[in-house]
C-alpha cells in the first residue's frame, strides 16, 4: 500500500513528538513492504537525508512565520502527495483538516490524528482559537477516520461532535542512562537538577515551576529546555527570572542527550496541562525518571499511579521538591514502576501496529 504522511516539520524526527510518531510509523510500515511518502519543511532539512527503506521524502516550500509555516507547508505538500497517488494519506493535526479536501477531490482516503484542544493555549486570539475549533470540527466531517492519542480527547470529540475516534497513544522507548557525561557539557552532575523539557508556553506553566522551585531556596539547579529565540512576552519573563539556579539550555535537539537530562534528573517536572498524551511524559517515563506532573486529567490517564502531582496552589510543586531534595530515595520505587508501565501501554511495536491496522482497514474500505 502507498501512504503518505503529512502535518508534520519532516524526519528524521528532530522536532517534537509528532515528528517521531510519524518517523515511527514510517519505519514500522516501509519494513512491512509499504511504500512511504513524508514531505519535509526544506529550510529544517538543509542535508536533505534519504531514510530508504521504502520511505519516500521531498523537500516542499512553507511560508514561514506562526501562524502561516504549518499550514502552507502542509498545503505545498498535498499537491506533491497528489502527484504521488497515496492510497491513503495519515494527517497530523486537525489544523490541517481543510486541506483534506484537496485530497477528497482527488479520492483519497484521509486519516485524520487530531492532535489535542490547540484553541485553549494563550497564545491563539480570537480569531485563531475559532480557527481551530472550525478545524477539529472539520475533521470530523472530511476524515475517513480519526485517531485520538488520549481517551480523554477520543470523549470529547464524541460528546462534541458526536464523531467516535480510534484511540491511538504515542509511544515511548526504554531508556538506562549509558553516557551520563553527556550532560557535563551544560554543567550539571547526575541527581543535582530537576529538569523539564517542552515548549515554553503559559499552559506548559514553566513560570509555576520557577516560583515554587525559587521558593524552596534549594541549592540545585531547575533546568529548562526549550526554545528560547521566540522572545515574546512570556518568554521575556522567564528569561528576566534566570539565575544560578534557574537554567535555561535552549533547544536540544539531540535525542540521546534530551534522553540523558531526563534520566539524570531528580526529578522531570511535567507542567502540561492543555493536549493528550504527551511525549515529552511519555519519553520521561520511558527514562525512569521520577515525574511531577501537573495535576489534569491527560497527565493522570498517561502516568497512573507511576509518578507525583501538583496543582497550581502556592507550595504544592515546591513540597515535592523540598522532600525530593530531604530525601532522594523516598520516591525512588515511582521510577521503574513508570518504565514498566511504558511496557505494558505504550510500546511503539504496538502502536505503529495499530496504525498499520487502521490504514489498511480504511485503505481497502471502497
């Protein structure tokens, strides 16, 4: 079967988690004989990498900027996938929903991954959380099918839009630190820091972490990857609150080292609280790190009963720092009880299998 995957920056994932999904799933498929075609954003891939393997990939054009770079990118690269002749086409992100209509006219099939509930981050106004909306509603109507990545996400579109998803999580690798010097490079020693790795953005609530760390008066370091070049207001703030103790490393866009500051950590903080599941949680987990996380109901669904919560309220993360930093070992039992639970739910075999299911169903359906 020829399936294309579109809605994402590009593989080999260097990105974010639905770049890794998609470079997953393009692996598992092009090894069971599928043929793969992936568009890449061309400015991201200057070395233009050839994965092989019966994975296809081009290099399409954006229009670069927040609000114009996914949806451009995605447009440019559904004429190209036309050209291709897809059986079925896998897009990433209701976003992208209205773009499926090119590819209707053309009689493909569409599988939509509808991604989490974009419209309640801050940073969208008016008019782009009613784009979105407008979009995950779409979807339900133009996608042959939809997958959800949380349950969570799978009910609402149900209670929304009375539209049922195929329930489909991202997956997690098992991780044992093997080159802990690796984080000697931004200064740090195994066990010193607690870390947190994801977009800074006032739902991801790293400013929370700050305070209630800052509160503690702790030695230790909090470390915050993420990218920093955006500077806009919320970004600014937290620059304004670096210290000695409150470090920011930018972007690591280096998977083992990303994997080497989570397994390393005291603890991984893990302040999400708009999408499903995420993988910045997943991966975390996959580590065996011991994980704070914000207290939602998609960060409970994923973590279980493997790791910590906290709330919003003034002293409730700093609480779990103080006895984590009194005590090292007191919560030590959490961490390979959430590697293990990776095993049993969240294995890639498993869900890049699932994928291959639901392609194929909707592939040979008409």
């Amino acid at each position: 079967m020829k399936i294309a995957i579109l809605g994402i920056r590009g593989i080999p994932a260097r990105y974010g988690g639905f770049e890794t999904c998609a470079e997953k799933i393009a692996e598992y498929l092009g090894k069971k004989g599928h043929r793969i075609f992936v568009p890449c954003r061309k400015y991201l891939y200057p070395d233009m990498p050839s994965p092989g393997n019966n994975i296809q990939v081009c290099f399409s054009f954006c229009i670069r900027g927040k609000v114009t770079e996914t949806f451009s990118h995605t447009f440019f690269s559904m004429l190209k996938t036309i050209m291709w002749s897809p059986d079925v086409i896998l897009l990433f992100n209701s976003a992208n929903s209205p773009l499926a209509i090119i590819g209707k006219i053309y009689g493909k099939k569409i599988v939509i991954n509808v991604d989490g509930l974009e419209w309640k981050r801050q940073k969208w106004g008016f008019c782009g959380k009613t784009y979105f909306k407008f979009a995950s509603y779409f979807s339900t109507i133009i996608a042959d099918s939809i997958v959800a990545d949380s349950h969570k996400i799978a009910e609402f579109y149900y209670s929304r839009f009375r539209r049922k998803c195929v329930y489909i999580p991202y997956g997690a690798d098992i991780f044992y630190s093997r080159s802990p010097e690796i984080i000697k490079t931004f200064g740090l020693k195994p066990k010193t820091y607690f870390f947190n790795g994801s977009r800074l953005e006032p739902e991801n609530n790293q400013e929370l972490m700050i305070k209630e760390f800052q509160s503690t008066r702790s030695d230790n370091v909090l470390v915050l990857a993420g990218d920093i070049r955006k500077k806009n207001a919320y970004i600014k703030n937290l620059l304004n609150l670096a210290s000695q103790q409150i470090k920011f490393i930018g972007t690591v866009y280096e998977k083992e080292t990303y994997l080497e500051l989570q397994a390393n950590s005291l603890a991984y903080i893990h302040g999400n609280e708009v999408g499903g599941t995420n993988p910045a949680l997943l991966s975390a987990m996959g580590c065996g790190a011991l994980i704070f996380a914000f207290d939602v109901p998609f960060n409970r669904e994923v973590l279980g009963d493997c790791g910590l919560y906290f709330t919003k309220k003034p002293g409730s993360l700093a609480n779990l720092i103080k006895q984590t930093i009194e005590n090292p070992e007191k919560f030590s039992t959490l961490r390979e009880k959430a590697r293990e639970r990776v095993r049993q739910f969240y294995r890639w075999d498993d869900v890049t299998s699932k994928y291959e299911q639901l392609l194929l169903a909707v592939g040979n359906n008409g």
